[in-house]
C-alpha cells in the first residue's frame, strides 16, 4: 500500500493491467473492455484511498488525448452528415430534459437532497463538467458522493444498454449503411453495348469505379471520358448492388478475370506517406493526368473504401492503384509508399491541435448570477478535433493521425483517464454505496440511465435512424469513453463513432445547463 501510495505511476499502471484482464472477463455477451480499468481503479482506490490523491492532471491527459483522437477520426463524418446528424442532435436534447425531469421528480420522492440529485444524474451520464457544475450550482458535498455511485452504475448500465441496440436491424430508410458495412466487389465484365461512361449507372455519382479495359486484344487503364463499345471488357468495382446494376446495363460478367493480365496494367496496394499527398483529395491527385491510372480503393483501418473524387487521403491509407506497368515506381514515389515514415507522428501537428482544443475548452462564458460555462477539457478537444478532421490540413500542416497511431493514442488516453477515475472515486464510493441513502442515489442512477436509453431506442427507430448511429448517439450523450470503446468493438460501422460526435459536445453542454438552471431554483 506505501508502495501505491509513493509511486502514482506504478499504481495507475497496475490499474491498467489488472483492469485489462477483468475486462476480458465475458458475463454473458458481455465485456466491459477498458471500463475494468474503471472498476479496478475503484476496489483499489477504496483499499488505498491515498493512492487517487493528485491525479487530476493524468485524467485530463488522458480524457483530452481520447476525445481528440475520437474528433479527428469522426469530424469528416460528422460535418458530411451534418444534415443527418441534426434529428439525432434534437433527440439528445429532448433525452437530456426528459432524463434531468426524471431525476428530479424521482429524487425528491426517494427523499434525495439536491446535491444528491444533481450529482447522481451528472454521475449515471458519467459527465465531470456536470459534476463540477452541480457542486457549484448547490454547494454540497453530496454532489461528489452521488457522482461516485452513479458513475458505475451509469458506465454498466450503458454498456448494457448499447450491446442490445448497435447490432439490431430495424428500418433505417433515412441513414444508409456506412462503406465500411457495404464492403466492396469487382466484377470483370463484358460489354454488349455503345456506352458513354456517364450513362452507367453509378458513374456519374461515384458509386461505381472502373480501372482494366481489354479492346482488341491490348490492356489499358479506362480513361476518364470513355465511350465503351461492343465486345469491350471492363473492371467495374464498387459496392455489390451498384456493381450490379452496372454489370447489367452494360452486359454481362464475364468468365475470365482481368486483374490476371498484369503484363501492361498491374495494380498494388501503396501507403500514403508522403505529406504533401496527405490531405489532399483523390482527383486533386490527378492520378489518369499524370501517371496514366485510377485509384479506385483506399483501404482505411479495416474499412476498404470507394476512392471517390472527393475522398481526402489520410497519413497510412493504403490506396489500391491501377496504373501501367512501366510507372509504378513513379507511383510509389510520389505517394511515399515507406511504412516506417507513416508510422511516425507529427507532433507539431498534435501538440498543437490538441493545446488548441484545450484552450477552447478553458473559455469560460458567463450565464449570469455568477454561473459560468466551459466546454472543459472534454468537449474543448473533442470540437476542436472534428474541426481539423474535416479540414485535413491547413497549408503544410496535416492535422490527420495515421489509423493504427490514432487507435493506438486512443487507447492509451482511455486507459490512463478510466484508472486515474477508479482511484480518485473509489474511497467517495466505498463509504456510501451500501448506506440507505447510497442505495436510494443508485436507484436514481439506474431510473436515468433507463430512461436515456429508452428514449435513444425508440426515438432513433421513430426518426428513421440506424441501429449503429442510434447507439452511438446514446454513447455520446452519456460520454463514457469505454462505452464507445465497447460499441466500436461489437460493431464495425464508423456511424457509432458520427453519432458519439455529434452528441458528446451537446450532451455536455445541455447536462451542464440544466444542472446550473436547478441550482439557480433553489
């Protein structure tokens, strides 16, 4: 215990691995994932309450370092979607009344002061700038302990709640599966018809890609402006049904595959590496221009993308080209093509990126009668990270982190935020879980948490909303960083993470207000 107490780094260390093996634990179809670092943290913060004192700066590193990763990796998403994005929006903000209406009214039955209330309900949706709000707008030391024992039961009860929704299928008319649902397929197929390309189906829209072209015997790269003639072969790629309708229009498949001639035309798949390519769109690279090809897929994580037009290429993409054999080095050279390079990053970019979200985050706007607001240093990197992620760059700064890189900051962020949490709230919570008055806060956490979730659920469904984004929703509105890392895992579908975007900033904000505007009723 001495030991844990002297060295905080060897204690949130031993957090970290220890919560790793309990989060593997499965109960039922259930693992809690990184959330067993919060659980371990708690236990040993309640042994060794010493061991949480000091930890404040380590929760903000690691909260500010996910929250930005979250934001770069989604603000393309979310501002491509804003229009989607905004039933999902005004649905948060209804939960947040309906759920803080519910807090009170079954607070004051069970007979709960305010600080109670109001922490417990920032605790259950697992929001620390709710917290500090409620201890402010009340004054009371309850607000820290109701904020103790909702905490986990929110983080459960999250958990719960997100694994029986993200794998659902329901009618989703108004939110079309993500790319990386749809995957991607190429059909050689022989042309029976005169065609200009933009009379394909898909063309025009992107939703389609052509690369071989086999006329008279000789292999080359479709050029842009294409007439297709009779007895011509094509490779068309794209999603199944897209490349289905195009395939029919044009004729139909044909028996032989053409990637198996690489004589005149081959294809690889090349790693974005270079800076002045990261960025930058797919036509601005000008690859039928310049070297004669078309990129026609850009895997990203586990995700094979389309390469539309407008799809701006990050550090680490690897872009599927088909380009004549003779220029492939040139290729190479121009995307970078180095391994080693895309795994390193630019901490220019990042650092300020990142003291960028965290000075937004410390704006401190007045609401009168001495209340204030702030994003924090949750929502500050979070906004600021969707921003720059949506830009890609700005002259010769590239804001993209490389995928593997920006999982793997994530992970490190999230880990070091869920211990340093469990050790600072497990003694709060080791003194009053089990008391009359802790027993009644958690039943409050549990009434908010329901009610969160079944409003996420039916209201997703009514809006015509995915399964997947109606539960991203829902992680963002709660904020719990391990529940996103849980939702992410049982699904691959980057709607989750557009949902937990576009929610996580407005759900801070609107639990802060109504916190603030009930202790301005007392």
């Amino acid at each position: 215990m001495e030991l844990l107490v002297s060295s905080p780094l060897l204690a949130i260390m031993l957090v970290v691995a220890v919560g790793a093996a309990v989060g593997m634990i499965p109960f039922g179809p259930i693992r809690f994932g990184a959330a067993g670092a919060l659980f371990v943290g708690l236990a040993i913060g309640a042994l060794v309450p010493e061991a949480g004192v000091g930890l404040g700066l380590v929760q903000q590193l690691g909260l500010g370092l996910f929250v930005y990763m979250v934001g770069l990796a989604a603000g393309e998403t979310f501002f491509a979607d804003l229009r989607r994005q905004l039933p999902l929006m005004m649905l948060g903000l209804g939960t947040a009344a309906l759920a803080f209406v519910v807090a009170v009214l079954v607070g004051l039955g069970l007979g709960l002061d305010a600080g109670f209330i109001t922490g417990t309900f920032a605790g259950a949706l697992t929001s620390t700038p709710a917290l500090a709000a409620a201890t402010a707008a009340t004054g009371s030391p309850n607000a820290a302990v109701g904020y103790s024992i909702g905490y986990p039961l929110g983080v459960v009860l999250a958990i719960v709640a997100v694994g029986l929704v993200v794998g659902r299928r329901w009618p989703d008319a108004r939110d079309p599966r993500s790319a990386a649902a749809e995957g991607l397929v190429a059909t050689s197929t022989y042309v029976e018809r005169d065609a200009a390309l933009r009379e394909v189906p898909g063309w025009a829209d992107e939703t389609i890609k052509m690369s071989y072209l086999v006329r008279d015997g000789r292999t080359r790269v479709l050029a842009p402006g294409e007439h297709l003639q009779p007895d011509d072969r094509v490779l068309v790629v794209g999603a199944p049904a897209a490349v289905e309708a195009a395939v029919a229009f044009l004729g139909h498949a044909s028996k032989g595959e053409l990637t198996d001639d690489r004589q005149a035309v081959d294809f690889r798949r090349f790693v974005v590496s270079n800076p002045s390519v990261a960025g930058r769109s797919v036509a601005q690279l000008n690859l039928p221009g310049r070297f004669g090809g078309v990129i026609t897929r850009v895997l990203r994580g586990d995700a094979d993308l389309l390469a539309r037009d407008d799809l701006v290429l990050q550090p680490g993409d690897r872009v599927l080209a088909v380009v004549p054999r003779s220029e492939m080095d040139a290729v190479a050279r121009h995307l970078g093509d180095s391994e080693r390079k895309v795994s390193e990053v630019d901490a220019l970019a990042l650092g300020l990126g990142l003291s960028l979200g965290l000075l937004v985050g410390a704006i401190t706007v007045p609401l009168g009668g001495g209340a204030t607001f702030s994003l924090g240093a949750a929502a500050g990197p979070l906004v600021v990270g969707m921003v720059l992620g949506a830009l890609h760059r700005t002259g010769p700064l590239t804001w993209d982190v490389p995928l593997p890189a920006n999982l793997t900051i994530r992970q490190l962020g999230l880990l070091l935020f869920l211990a340093a949490v469990g050790l600072a709230s497990g003694p709060a919570f080791a003194s009053s879980a089990l008391t009359a008055t802790g027993l009644r806060a958690g039943a409050l956490g549990v009434a908010v948490v329901a009610v969160s979730a079944l409003a996420f659920a039916v209201g997703g469904r009514l809006l015509g909303l995915s399964a997947p984004r109606t539960a991203g929703g829902l992680v963002g509105f709660v904020g719990q960083p391990a529940v996103l890392s849980f939702a992410t895992a049982r699904v691959d579908d980057d709607r989750i993470e557009s949902g937990y975007a576009a929610l996580f900033a407005v759900g801070i904000i609107a639990k802060i207000l109504l916190v603030q505007v009930f202790g301005g009723l007392l």
